[in-house]
C-alpha cells in the first residue's frame, strides 16, 4: 500500500472528508461517459450511489472505531452491493424487437458502489485504481469490442417492411452484394395494427468488402421496407 495514504486511514475529520469528495469524483468521472451516451442512468445518480456507498462503509467504521460498538465492519457494506441490484435493474430494459439495453450502465453503477465502499473503507489505492479501469473500460475497449463485432463472419439483422415485393427487392440486393443469407425467420403482424408490416430477422454471412453500416443502409432505401437495425 502506497504510504502517502497511511495518516488518512482513521476515521478524522479530514479522511472522512477525502473519503466523500473522492468518491463523488471518481463516481461523476464515471458518469459523465454514461451521461454523454444519454444512458438511463448519468452524472448525478453515478455521484450518489459512489457516495452513498462510502457514507455506509465511513458510518460502520465509525461505529465500530469512534463509538466501540461491537459491529460487523462489513455488515452495511455487503447491504449495498445487495441492495444496488435493485437500481441497476431498473437501469435494463428489454426493447419490443426483443434486445436487451442498460446492462452496461447497469454494471457500471454495480461497479461505482463497490468504489464508493473501497473510498469509504480508506482504501485509496482500490478505489482510484479501479475508477481507472472502469473508465478505461467505457471509454477504450468499447472501441475495441465494436471492431470486433464489426469484423465478425455473421450479422443479424431484423427489418420491417410493408409488402412482399420490398421483401424479393432486399433478397436481390443482398445477391447482388454477394451476401449468402444463412437463415431467415418471418412474422406476420397482428391484424388489429392500423398498418400492416412483417418482420424478417436475417443472418448473413459477410464478406470484407462491405460493412454492417453499409448494408443497412442500402437496405432501407428500398421502396417497402420499414425499418432495419442490427441485433
């Protein structure tokens, strides 16, 4: 442990001061990525679950330290890392086409209350070290892992037209493109819908010489289709 920190580690005034501005930093520095993407959940609610998180692991020290009671130090820590999956969950969402959204915001908030309990703890070098990586992980490897994706032999994609005819437009289109399409699954829409449209969920082989962007795009220029997005 880095001995700069060792005079912060009792529960003073000072420390516990440290504690709680750390831990709104390092929970807004987090936030902020999730706030810029217009994520569920951003700024100001990443500050107060790192806060609130530190509050409970500093008031269990200070129980156990200042007012000698004969407390579990980890006791409230452990009701916060129970308790935060309910907030989380309310942060994921499932959409009607059936993808799953917020499960990174979800993890990130996860991840913010366990550094608010590391800072909250005195444990200086966890907390920082870990905001490093979690941001490292919002802001570098969300590069990598859509280029990974990107550069993947497969795609699915669902699109929703309004006639047949849009339907033998695409699949002559993606021949064209020499797209191979490996499996397609039709549904019908419900007779009530003011307008009629089916869905399609293709999965296509690609090739290098196009990308997803690309045929998304050229798909939903065809006269008939709806809409297409990528799953």
């Amino acid at each position: 442990m880095l001995s700069i920190f060792d005079s912060l580690r009792e529960v003073t005034f000072v420390s516990v001061a440290l504690r709680m501005v750390l831990a709104a930093l390092c929970g807004g520095c987090i936030g902020l990525e999730r706030e810029y993407k217009r994520r569920p959940a951003g700024f100001r609610t990443h500050i107060l679950i790192c806060l609130g998180a530190a509050i409970t692991t500093v008031t269990g020290q200070y129980l156990y330290r200042v007012m000698n009671y004969n407390t579990d130090l980890t006791r409230l820590g452990a009701q916060v890392v129970a308790g935060i999956g309910f907030i989380g969950a309310g942060c994921i969402i499932v959409t009607r086409r059936r993808r799953v959204k917020g499960l990174t915001t979800a993890a990130g908030l996860w991840a913010a209350a366990v550094i608010g309990l590391c800072l909250g703890m005195g444990f200086y070098e966890g907390g920082l070290f870990a905001t490093i990586l979690v941001l490292a992980a919002e802001l570098l490897f969300s590069r990598l892992e859509y280029r990974m994706l990107e550069n993947t032999a497969e795609v699915n994609l669902l699109m929703e037209y309004s006639d047949k005819k849009a339907l033998d437009t695409v699949l002559e289109l993606l021949n064209q493109m020499e797209l191979k399409v490996q499996n397609m699954v039709i549904t019908r829409s419900s007779e009530s819908d003011e307008k009629r449209t089916s869905n399609v969920i293709f999965t296509l082989q690609k090739n290098k010489h196009h990308r997803t962007e690309a045929v998304i795009t050229d798909i939903s220029a065809v006269e008939g289709v709806v809409s297409v997005e990528e799953l």
